[in-house]
C-alpha cells in the first residue's frame, strides 16, 4: 500500500514536471541564456561593454523584453524585442548586427541554438 502511495507521488510529479518545462517553451525559446560580446555593442540605446552576459527573455504586459546582466554585476539593461518564428530550430547561435554613423557595432537580431524563433529588436 505505501508503494503504492510513493509511486502515486513521484508520477503526480513527473507529470507536473513535464507540464512545467512544455509551458516555459511554448514561444519556441529558453528564457535564460549566456552570451559573450567580444566588442562593445549598443543595444537599445545602451552601449554594452564587451564581456559575458546572462540574457533573460520576460515579458512585461504584451511586451517582450530581454534583459542583459553581465556576469558579476547587479545592473540590468531592458530592451524590447520582437520575437519571430524560425523556420526550423536554430543549429547555432548568432548574432546579427550593424555598423552605426559613429563605428559601434548595433545589435539587430539574437538567435540562439535550439530555439525555434529569434528575437529581433
């Protein structure tokens, strides 16, 4: 009877494991990444110095935002972002940017491996 209670447990939170990770992906991506810049680039209006940073996609409202902590540090820089469906899961990570008026590299699009749709801002 007890074993029967035990597995009747760890099921309920296998299932509810998997209801978990099935929402948290619905958009087609993970909602934390790391990425590194090895130049400065400007995202948004904000000038981010080179180094390694954890991406989170929130969204605020309707609106999606990534958010960019470099690694060590508490400030935080909010850009929205435009999410927009991949044909296929992407094989590599990319990053996609221009060059501005005044020689800084602008960040245009974010793909990341595996995900299933970019983030263009």
């Amino acid at each position: 009877m007890r074993f029967f209670k035990v597995f009747g447990v760890l099921l309920c939170l296998l299932v509810l494991g998997s209801i978990a990770v099935g929402a948290a992906n619905k958009m087609g991506i993970r909602e934390v990444r790391n990425i590194s810049f090895d130049t400065p680039i400007r995202v948004g209006a904000t000038l981010l110095p080179a180094g390694q940073y954890v991406v989170r996609h929130t969204m605020e409202g309707e609106e999606h935002i990534m958010v960019f902590r470099r690694a060590g540090e508490k400030d935080e820089i909010k850009v929205k972002c435009t999410l927009v469906p991949l044909t296929q899961k992407a094989d590599q990570d990319r990053k996609i940017y221009q060059v501005n008026a005044g020689n800084e590299r602008v960040l245009q699009e974010l793909v990341f491996r595996g995900d299933t749709a970019k983030h263009v801002f």
